[in-house]
C-alpha cells in the first residue's frame, strides 16, 4: 500500500535533480520517465503534482486492490 508521506518525499528528490520518482512509485512508469528527463515539465509539472499526490496514491491503491489512506 503506498502512502501519502512517501510519495512526497519522493517528490522530494526533485530538489537533487531526480524527478519523477513519486511518479514510479505511484505505478506511473512513462509519465514517471517523462518527467525525469523533463525535470517535472521544467517545474511546473512537479509543482502541480504537489496537489495531485493525495488522488494519485488513493486511485493506485484502488486500482491494486489495497484500502485507501485515510487522511
């Protein structure tokens, strides 16, 4: 089950120069390869993924079957 705190500090990795790691996390491979060598869209990706995260970790623990994080 993955969580809301990993995947921020995944996002995280952003800041040395690693973006897109919350994205392979949450099981988004191509977006996630996207985004590294974009470096998150040059930002503004990354920066709108900092909202979408909470949505991204309850619709992929969803879709594999596990419960969603409470908040």
């Amino acid at each position: 089950m993955q969580s809301n705190g990993i995947a921020y500090l995944c996002w995280l990795a952003c800041l040395f120069g690693f973006c897109g790691i919350h994205r392979f996390y949450l099981g988004r491979p191509i977006t996630g390869i996207i985004w590294f060598l974009t470096l998150g869209l040059l930002g503004v990706g990354q920066f709108i993924d900092l909202f979408l995260i909470p949505g991204m970790v309850d619709r992929n623990n969803a879709r594999t079957g596990q419960l969603l994080n409470p908040r």
